[in-house]
C-alpha cells in the first residue's frame, strides 16, 4: 500500500473569480486527492489527502495547469494533519483575517461562450451577459472580497433552477461562476430614446445597431461604464459627436469586428496582435494603414480594439458598421459616467440613444490603452482589463496609499506588501474628476479594509495638488515625494530593483522641483534605497505664465528663446507666429508672472511653435505629437548640438540652429527629425558620462514618444529600462511613490 499523506497550500495571485476554485477540484478528483478548496481573505487555500505521489503531481499541476485568466503570486506548501476526508469538496469561503486576494481584472469573453451565443440551439443564444468561470466581468462587479455572488452587483439576481445546476456542477465550465445567469433569470439590456424604454433584449440590440447605421450617436453601457458610439466611415456622424463632446481634435478609438479588419486599418505586427487580441482587450494604438476622416486628425497612429464583451459582438452581428468609434461617455474634462441615471442626465444633447444594460456596475473603468515598440510593449493607460491586478511586492511593514497626481490620476495601495495599483482615473482639474479620485481612495481602501488612521499616505510634493492636500488632509501620516525621482522609481519598482544604481532621466511637462521651480528634464543618480541624486538638468528657461504656458506653445517658445541672440522677427515668415508671443517676452522682461523651468516638455513646445504649430492647443500633449508625426514622416538626418556643459544640457545651440534652418528653407519634418536626433544623442552623452556601465532609466510623459523610444532603444539596447506594467506619464507616479514612501517609512 503507498503511503499516504496530507499537503496544506497557500495560494496567492489572481486566483478569485478566475475559476480557480473549480479547477483545484477537477485536478483534486484527477489525482484521486480528497480534501477541500475555498476562498480566503489572501488568495486560495487548499487542503488535500492520499499517495505521496500524488500529492507532489497535484502540487505541480496546481502552478503548470492554472487557469488562462489566473496569475499566481506564490505557493506556500506545507505538511498537513491527516485528517481522513472521504472525499473531495469546495468549502464556503472564510472570513476574519484583513483581505489581501488580488482581484481579477475584467476579462474579455471567451470562445466557447461565443460559440454557445450565436448557437440557436443553445439557451443562452444571443444572450447578451454571457459568461463563465473563464470570462466576463470581475473588477467592475465586486462589491467586497471574498469574491463570491453575495459580494457582487449580480446578487439581486436569483439563478434559475437550470443556472443554479451549472453552477453546482463539478463537470460544468459555470461551475462557481460568480456572475452566472441566462436570459430566464439575469439583467438584459433596454434601448432608451426620448426618456422612454422603447424595447429590450434582442430587439433593444438590432435597433441600436440600426440607429448607428443611420449616423446616430447611442450610449451604451459596457463592463465600466458607458461608451458614446458612432460610426467611424460615417464623417458627419464624426464631426457631430466632437461637436457636442467638446471634443475638438483629440484622437478617438475604434472598435472593429474582428482581427482581419484591423489589419486593414493599422499595421500589426505579431506583438502588437497578440495585445490586442490578449484576454485584457486594451485599445492598441499602432501605424495607421486608412485615414478615417475626423478620427484621428494629425495623428499618424490610430488606436484600435476588438470586441470584448458579449454586447460587442452581438451588435456586429445585427449589422452594425463594422468600425465603430467607441469612446468614454462623458463631456470633455469630466470622468466616464458609469450610473445609468447619471449617464442619461449628462449625455442628453449627446447621444441620440441609450442602450442601457441592468447589471449594476460597482465602479467606473475606462478602456486600457497600449502599443508595441521596438523596445517592448508598454501600457499609456492602465484601466479594463489590467487594473487592480497587484503590480509588485513592496517591502512595506504597513499599509501604504499612494495618491498619484493630478494628471492622468491613478492610486496605489499596499497591503501586506502587495502593491494594488487602481484603474486610471483622470484628470483632476474639474470637481466631477476630484470625486472619482476619492471615490477611487475609499473604494480600495473599503475593499481591503484598510481603515484611514492605518495609512501612510504618499503624495506629489506640490502643495497645491488637489491629489496632495487630499492625502494632507487625510487622518494618517503622509509624507511628500518628489514628481520625477517618482518617475524614476516606478520603473524600478516594476522590476523590484531597490538596491541597483541606475542614471535616471525624467522628461515630462511639469513637476515641482526641490527648489520651487518647475521642473520637467531632469538626471539622477542612485537607488530606490538609497536615494536619488540630482546631477544634470535641462538648461533653465524663463516661462511666462507658468504652468497656463503649457496651452500655447508661442508662449513657451518666448522663454526658451529669450536668452538667444540676433533672433528674427518670429511673427513674419516664415514663423508667423501670433501676438501672444511679443506678449510673453514683455511679461519675461517686466517680470511679472514668470517662472523657471527645466521642462523637457516645454522644448518640445518649442520647436513645435518654431516649425509651425503657433495655435492653442485642444490636448495635453498636443503640440508634441504633432512634432513626433513630422518626424517620423522624415528620413533620418544629423541631429543638432545639444551639448551637455557643467551639468545642464544647453538648449540654445540646437533651438539657434533649428531658427536658421527655418530661415533658409529647411524642410520642418527634416528639422523635426534632427531635434529628436539630438535628444537621443544627448541622452547617449548623459549616459556615457554619468556611468555608462548602469542601466539608463527612462521615465514621465515624453517617453511616450515612439520615435524617441525606438531610436534611444538602436543606441542603448537592454541597458535602457523603461515603465512597461504602469504607464510612464503621470499614471505611473503611484507605484514610484510607494516604493519610496516604503524606503521613507524604514528610515
């Protein structure tokens, strides 16, 4: 007879509403194991008994056969008490200890649920909240952990007899699928116009895939919120959505009906496919392939996603157009609206119609935003599909939240060292956005009981943050860390690097500096552990205007030149530029409202303004992207002189010669493409003379530029670490301030 015994584990990850727990089941009865599974406040714990044998190849199988959707952390095995089960159960979850599960993301609908949803025969045929232990929603209907129905916005909805079976069914593929349902007793979908439910089910579907055939605009509610759509080869239906969105010429997303499709419309290699069809579903931006008027105006990248719940495809099918603009339902400025009472107050005057589904969403979540470059993939929004899957471990000895900034808001808290980074929330410049923001902080913290007098609460250094005096104001400590070495720790913190010396370069529009300055193109040196040490920066420049500079490039362009001589007339050709620009010298020379800045950002600005683009712009950004596509339509050329001397990298020989250039003619792509030039090989010279021999860290908004990325990528190679899991603008500086509030907390 083999001899027998019992193995305890401890599994930590993803592993809630993933189908954990039925599979730990089915493996259980494969290796003839009695024993139980269940849900805890940390992950899965799992008790089993029978041939030693059998026992080492459960253990194995549990880690090498997860399911797709679950990712595990860790697995703490132990001997356990022979406790002579019979058989093989799954157990009530358990309650008591503080949560620290780590909640699955939403998860884009699988295959065999298509397959079942245009089958005929089938129950759940066009059924339109389809789902099963391997697909559907999780983040956006949790209400508290453990993850079970009782704590999800589906528990209103009693199963059926016929769903309840599934559900209790070892053998079913709905086994414990929390948000089980069927069209005889789950929430449907109803199609609204003029403040009335005109119809619903079916026929809701096929109607507002009519209307968008017919150029309507329809709200529809998705996973985390409401999408305004329209049809994208439909240019009327285009402009009248960026009219009444206020949405001037920031590029909108698409949706398209399959992968073939989109490779018609963008270019895809393996990479880039392979996220887009990835269970995360993210919009991935790439070359664009067709022009859709009105889409993406100016823009030489188009981001495109496929269909990821049930809805999606449905709408397709009944014959909506196959390339759909599909963007945030909300009005320019203001958080996507996720409440169907909210969204149909807000969105009137918008949309023409609401397709409204009945499952109540706990909490709103935008569509995540990705691409591939030659230096890897990395994420520029963080949200559906990604968020709140734990990021890194943190050595933290208590919890920790970390507040983020104003723009492109995200939070991250720590519990039990594990770093839960929140969905993007936005920018915090109007009211609607700050009550995300807070309502994003006492959500997560609510949903591992974190209590506020607990917290140590990381903030931006800038006092005036809405971020920062919220976390000032808040009952824990806090303590204020530094916009751009929080850049650079983000990086490092992904890679659970704390001890690595590393050059860390932070390019953004704007931070506040140690000195009060804004800064923004800043080199360190150092460590998360050890700190870092500012060692270079950007050549200072007055800024008329501050930080309302960053709206005009002409504006910015009058700081930056002003230390230049003989410079032309700038408002004749071919500069052009308007009268905001001699107001902006006038208010450096009298000194009223002017400001220093290193803004690596604001260079950018710049050379924009001196290469044509002298208008306001509609989006962060803007003026930037604009002078990344023109280069990126030239051929390669010499870069310009951006020397690096006595520790700042002096702009003035690169911007005197790029005026020159103008003045004789020089084609502006070819100009653009020069600038980039020089700030890769001034990053290459920073490199070589601060430690050539250490990973270079590249961190904060610029580095969103792909052809600074891939050009700096052809130098450097895997020296040059880049942020990769949160994104390297302003929705990464959580993750940064957590690792370096951790370090704080221990000193």
């Amino acid at each position: 007879m083999p001899a027998v015994g019992a193995l305890d584990l401890r599994i930590r990850g993803v592993v809630q509403g993933v189908g954990f727990r039925p599979f730990v089941y089915r493996l259980a009865r494969r290796h003839a194991l009695a024993g139980w599974v269940r849900n805890g406040e940390s992950g899965v714990a799992v008790h089993v008994e029978g041939p030693l044998d059998a026992l080492d190849a459960f253990a194995r199988a549990v880690v090498d056969e997860a399911p797709p959707a679950a990712s595990i952390a860790s697995v703490d095995a132990t001997p356990g008490a022979f406790e002579r089960h019979r058989e093989f159960a799954i157990r009530e979850s358990s309650a008591g200890e503080r949560p620290t599960a780590r909640i699955a993301p939403d998860i884009a609908v699988c295959r065999a649920c298509l397959r079942e949803l245009f089958d005929p025969a089938d129950r759940r045929y066009r059924y339109p909240y389809i789902n099963c232990t391997d697909c559907g929603p999780r983040y956006s209907i949790v209400l508290g952990l453990p993850y079970d129905r009782p704590a999800t916005t589906m528990a209103s909805w009693t199963m059926c007899a016929r769903c309840e079976a599934e559900y209790d069914d070892p053998a079913d593929r709905r086994f414990h699928a929390q948000p089980q349902a069927c069209p005889a007793c789950g929430p449907s979908y109803v199609l609204r116009e003029d403040g009335r439910d005109e119809m619903r089910g079916t026929a809701a579907i096929a109607a507002a895939a009519a209307r968008l055939r017919d150029g309507a605009i329809v709200a529809i509610k998705g996973i985390g919120g409401y999408h305004l759509a329209c049809n994208a080869t439909d240019a009327e239906a285009v402009a009248a959505l960026r009219e009444r969105k206020y949405r001037k010429e920031r590029p909108f997303a698409v949706m398209t009906c399959s992968v073939e499709l989109a490779r018609t419309l963008v270019e895809l290699d393996d990479a880039a496919e392979a996220l887009l069809t990835s269970v995360a579903r993210p919009i991935v931006l790439a070359r664009a392939r067709r022009v859709l008027e009105g889409v993406a105006p100016g823009n030489r990248e188009l981001g495109v996603m496929l269909p990821y719940t049930p809805l999606h495809h449905l709408l397709f099918a009944e014959g909506a157009p196959d390339v759909l603009v599909l963007t945030s339902a909300n009005r320019s400025s203001e958080p996507i609206a996720f409440e169907d009472a909210d969204a149909v107050a807000n969105l009137a005057g918008i949309a023409e119609a609401f397709l409204v589904g009945e499952r109540r969403i706990a909490r709103r979540i935008d569509d995540s935003v990705a691409r591939v470059t030659a230096a890897g993939s990395s994420v520029l929004r963080r949200a559906r599909g990604f968020a709140p899957r734990a990021i890194v471990t943190i050595p933290a000895t208590r919890s920790i939240l970390a507040v983020g900034g104003d723009l492109k808001n995200a939070i991250a808290l720590v519990v039990a060292g594990q770093a839960f980074v929140s969905q993007h929330v936005g920018d915090l410049d109007h009211l609607p956005a700050r009550d995300a923001f807070e309502q994003t902080v006492h959500d997560l913290c609510a949903m591992y009981e974190i209590h506020e007098d607990e917290l140590l609460l990381a903030h931006d250094a800038h006092p005036e943050y809405a971020s920062s005096v919220f976390a000032r104001s808040t009952l824990g400590e806090h303590v204020a860390i530094q916009h751009h070495r929080a850049h650079v720790a983000s990086v490092l913190a992904e890679r659970g690097e704390w001890d690595r010396e590393v050059i860390g370069v932070a390019f953004d529009g704007t931070g506040y500096g140690d000195d009060g300055t804004i800064w923004g193109g800043e080199i360190f040196t150092g460590s998360i552990r050890g700190g870092f040490d500012r060692v270079a920066h950007l050549r200072e420049a007055p800024l008329p205007g501050g930080d309302a500079a960053a709206q005009f490039p002409v504006q910015a362009a009058a700081g930056f030149l002003f230390d230049l001589d003989d410079l032309p007339d700038l408002t004749a050709e071919p500069f052009g530029f308007p009268a905001r620009y001699a107001f902006a010298r006038s208010m450096i020379e009298r000194g009223v409202r002017t400001f220093r800045t290193t803004s690596m950002g604001r260079l950018f600005d710049t050379v924009a303004a001196l290469l044509g683009f002298t208008r306001e712009i509609t989006f962060e950004g803007q003026a930037a992207m604009w002078l990344e596509h023109q280069a990126a339509a030239a051929s390669e050329t010499a870069a310009y002189e951006f020397p690096l001397r006595d520790g700042e990298l002096d702009y003035r020989p690169l911007l005197a010669a790029i005026v020159d250039d103008r003045l004789c003619g020089r084609d502006g792509g070819s100009i653009a493409r020069a600038f980039h030039g020089a700030v890769v090989e001034a990053v290459v010279g920073v490199h070589a003379a601060f430690g050539a021999d250490r990973p270079l860290v590249a961190s904060g908004g610029v580095w969103q530029n792909r052809l600074l990325v891939e050009s700096l990528y052809a130098r450097l190679g895997e020296s040059l670490w880049l942020n990769r899991i949160v994104p390297a603008n302003d929705g990464g500086l959580c993750l940064g301030q957590a690792a370096l509030a951790a370090v704080a907390m221990r000193s």
